[in-house]
C-alpha cells in the first residue's frame, strides 16, 4: 500500500492500493466496504466487480451523476447509509484511479480516516491502441467481475 494523496503536511485520504491489496483487505475485514464510484453507464455497459466469494456486495455510489457528469451532491449521504462506522475501511473504484482518489479525499474529509484509491481502477489505464481493459486494473488481474 502507498501513502497517497500528499497534500503539504497532510494527506488527504489514507492511501492508493492495488486491486490484490484491496482483495486482500475485503477478505481480511468485515466492515471494509469497495465503493464503485463510477456512472449508472459504466455499471450497466462496461460491468462491477463480483465479491460473492468474499460474501459481500460491492457499493455503486456515483461520484458524478450521468450523462451531464455534475457532482453527485449526496455522495457523502449515501456512503454513510451504507458504512455508518467511521473506522472502517472504505476503498473507492473508478475506472482509471481518478474519480476514486476525489471521492477518497471527500470521504476523508467527513472523516473517514481510512478511505483509499485503488490504483489503476475497474479497467487500467489505456493501451497503444487507447483501448482499456488490457493494461492493469481490476478485470486485468484476474479477479471476479460481472457484466450487464
């Protein structure tokens, strides 16, 4: 796990980890919660990870609100719905390991000390061919993911 988010003296969110590294908390934690922060779109079309084998459900919040993308003003809200316990670990997944580290600091800064991103995201970053899905990222690394 790296310490992630440098912001001068102090960070804003607890750090970025790896999908194995995210797997691995989920397993090893019951309160850690994997909050998939991208669009209704991305949900439907593109699919969500599949925790059945660890007997938890990933969180779909939205950072951003499809299809204008504005801000989801009752992220904070609903993220509290699902994880009252302020401890516990919440892991945020976009697509790339953008909107995740926004709603990692956001999470934060209502004082979820134990918020992270996880690097590389649900599809990795873009190939030769700016094609997603073949370099890193949740669906490259071999864990369960479902689609549609």
């Amino acid at each position: 796990m790296t310490n992630g988010g440098m912001s001068g003296a102090s960070n804003t969110y607890a750090g970025d980890m790896t999908v194995r590294e995210t797997w691995d908390l989920l397993a090893s934690d019951p309160d850690a919660v994997l909050i998939d922060v991208r669009t209704t779109a991305e949900w439907a079309y593109v699919g969500l990870p599949d925790l059945s084998p660890l007997g938890k459900t990933v969180q779909a919040v939205s950072w951003v609100k499809f299809p204008d993308m504005s801000r989801n003003e009752a992220f904070i809200d609903e993220i509290s719905a699902i994880q009252p316990k302020k401890t516990a670990p919440m892991i945020f997944l976009c697509r790339s390991g953008v909107r995740s580290i926004a709603a990692a600091e956001a999470a934060t800064r209502a004082g979820y000390n134990r918020s992270y991103n996880v690097l590389e995201g649900f599809e990795g970053a873009p190939d030769a061919d700016g094609h997603r899905g073949t370099v890193g990222g949740w669906k490259v690394a071999g864990l369960k993911w479902k689609q549609g």
